[in-house]
C-alpha cells in the first residue's frame, strides 16, 4: 500500500469519519428530504438499479435524496469507509467493477491525482449541469483537475478553528504558540492529529512551507508544542470527544476543532464560539464526489451527484452534516445556524482560494532534506508519550 495513504489511514481522516458519524448519531439533526427536479426523458430511461456508495457516513444522501432515488427506481447500496484509503483497498483488491460513487477528502484527492494512483475517472461535466452553480473556489479547483480533467464535485467544506468558551475567554491569542502560557493550564483539549496539529504549530514558528519539514525543523515544531503540553487535559480521539470533554466543562478551549461544536454544546445548553490565533489562523478541508474508474452504475452516478449539486439539496446536506455548502444559491436558503459559522469570502474566489493554496499533509515520503508523513507521525507519538 502507498505509505502515505497508509499514513492517512492512522491519522487525520479516520477522526474525520468519526466526527461525520457524531453528528448523525448523537446530534440527533432531524430528517431532511428534498424533492428531486424533473430529469430529461431521455436520461430517465437510462436511470434505476443499484448505485454502489462507498464513502465517509452521511454524505451518501440517504434523508435529502430518498425521493429522487425512489422516483428513479435507484438502490442505494451504502457502505461507510472508516479511512481515506479504504475506497483504493477494495478497488485494488476485488473491488474494480463494482464501485460507483466516492467521497474523497481534498487533500487525499490531491495525492492520488498527483501520483497517478488509478481509482477517479475523469467526469463529464455535460453530465453535471448544476455543477455551474458551484462557488468560485470549487470550479476548476486544483486538488480535483488534472491536465485539464475534473475528477470530483465538491459537496461541503469547512475549517477546524479553535472552540472555546466565551465565559472563559475573551479571545484567542495572536498566536497558536501563545497556548504555553500558564494562564491555559487546564484548559487546552487537541484532537489525536498529527498532520493537523503539526501543521498549526509550524506555521505559528513562520516556516514558509509547513507542510515541508526538514527533521531538524520538526524537532523544532514538537519541541514547540511541549511547552503547550503541560496546559493539555486530554486528547480527543474525535471531534465528537472533544466536544465532550468541553460541553462538560473538562477543558474551556479545543484547538483545531470544528465549528459545528459550538451547535452541538447549544443543544445541550453549553455556550461555545469559535476563533482562531489572528496572526496564525487556521487550516481547510473540503469533500467531493467521485466517479470510480469502471464504475457500473455510472449513469445513477451522474444523475445523483447532480441532483445533490442543486442549490435545495445542496443546502440540506450541509445542513444535515452541519457544513459548508458549495453551491452558491445554496448559501442564500441554508439555515443561518449553519452557514453563518463558515467563512464563505474563502470560497468566493476562483482558483480554490485558500482551499486551493494550503497544503496541510507532508509529502508522501522524503524529498531530499524534507522528511516525509511517517516521520510527522512518530513525532506525535513522541509528543503523545513525553
């Protein structure tokens, strides 16, 4: 297996799935259906039979697509990865022919793309009309194109800032290495990410490349990050656990959380805001769908994936998976409890925006001097243990 994406597997995608998962089960968000737009007779008759899901929980539609797939005779055969690489497993390994639609994160999309992994074919995107609607940032974005080819379909999107209790504090500080003060002792929950929290903290030191390492500068990050430790009460193995932890009153600050925390401390009657250092901010994932390579069912593909690109369903998946929506006259109809805790001046501008330029994962293997993810992992673990 690809080291990097087995690397993947051990780290920050797997509490993604968990927070996906959280939020559908504990949560408790009610049921949302939206009714599916008339289809051109012509593709109507090509449509019904199965349509084989394999991708993070929730985002296959089973409450805001239920009617159009009833109304097209479609079986939504839904199976839950719990890693990014799980899709690649079972594709390569009996799994060819028989997968249809895919929800890879961006940053694992990128890296198959860019190492020529064969799994993502190429989309027509005469197939996908409502896919015109997309924010600026998601048309052409460069983590889902190669050589002039579209391989995904954006579908929600957000931010991990940090969620803190406003009874506590006032703001953040400037900066994610301000957190070793004393005054945090106590107070800090991390989320069990070692890309992720890396990440921060080498930008917070003012590497110009956080996401390319030399050793001696992530020996420098963790160092860094030690000196934050003694102020950490716990580490969450999701982000579900970190809300927990801060609805209890445990901890008062998690950083590189989700803004979607602060709707579900509401519920249980706890306040939480969100903010992040100002100098060093905060990093960005965003998920698409995907049509595997030999898919069988490619024509119930494309009609789903365009039916969810819709401003209406669009709306109601990010409002099911407390997200960011990715089509624009979606913003104007998704409930102001959900959109208004994402930035969406980061996705109104083309070439990907922020999204497009930040790279949060290290290079598959080592590049020269620049040591690659698994070196990034063993530092975490010796963070974890210190």
């Amino acid at each position: 297996m690809n080291e990097f994406l087995k690397n993947f597997l051990d780290s920050k995608l797997n509490e993604d799935v968990s927070r996906r998962r959280f939020i559908q089960g504990a949560a408790g968000l009610a049921t949302l259906t939206v009714l599916g737009a008339p289809l051109a007779s012509a593709e109507e008759k090509k449509l019904g039979g199965p349509l084989n899901f394999l991708g993070w929980d929730g985002e296959h539609g089973g409450n805001v697509a239920k009617e159009f797939l009833a109304k097209n005779n479609i079986q939504m055969q839904a199976a839950f990865q719990s890693a990014a690489d799980e899709a690649l497993t079972r594709f390569n390994t009996g799994g060819r022919g028989s997968m249809d639609l895919l929800t890879p994160n961006k940053d694992f999309q990128r890296a198959i793309l860019a190492s020529n992994v064969e799994l993502f074919q190429p989309l027509d995107m005469s197939r996908i009309p409502s896919a015109q609607g997309l924010f600026p940032a998601f048309k052409d974005a460069p983590w889902l194109t190669r050589e002039g080819k579209t391989y995904g379909i954006p579908m929600i999107w957000g931010d991990e800032p940090c969620v803190y209790n406003p009874a506590k504090w006032d703001a953040m500080p400037e900066k994610y290495t301000d957190f070793a003060d004393p005054k945090y002792k106590g107070e800090l929950v991390l989320l069990d990410d070692p890309f992720g929290n890396i990440w921060l903290y080498a930008t917070s030191l003012g590497f110009k490349e956080p996401s390319r390492l030399t050793q001696a500068q992530l020996d420098q990050v963790v160092e860094t990050m030690l000196k934050m430790k003694p102020n950490v009460v716990t580490i969450g193995a999701s982000h579900g656990d970190m809300a927990d932890v801060m609805v209890r009153g445990d901890a008062s600050l998690g950083i590189g959380g989700w803004a979607y925390q602060t709707l579900i401390a509401k519920d249980k009657g706890v306040k939480l805001v969100v903010g992040s250092p100002s100098k060093d901010g905060t990093f960005f994932w965003s998920d698409a769908y995907a049509i595997a390579v030999d898919a069988p069912n490619v024509d119930n593909a494309y009609a789903f994936i365009d039916f969810i690109t819709q401003a209406e369903s669009n709306a109601a998946l990010a409002k099911e998976l407390g997200s960011g929506c990715t089509v624009e006259k979606a913003f104007d109809i998704l409930d102001p409890s959900v959109r208004d805790i994402y930035p969406y001046d980061n996705v109104r501008q083309p070439g990907g925006g922020i999204l497009g330029t930040q790279i949060v994962v290290p290079p598959q293997k080592a590049e020269g001097d620049i040591v690659g993810a698994p070196a990034w992992v063993e530092a975490w673990q010796k963070f974890k243990v210190a």
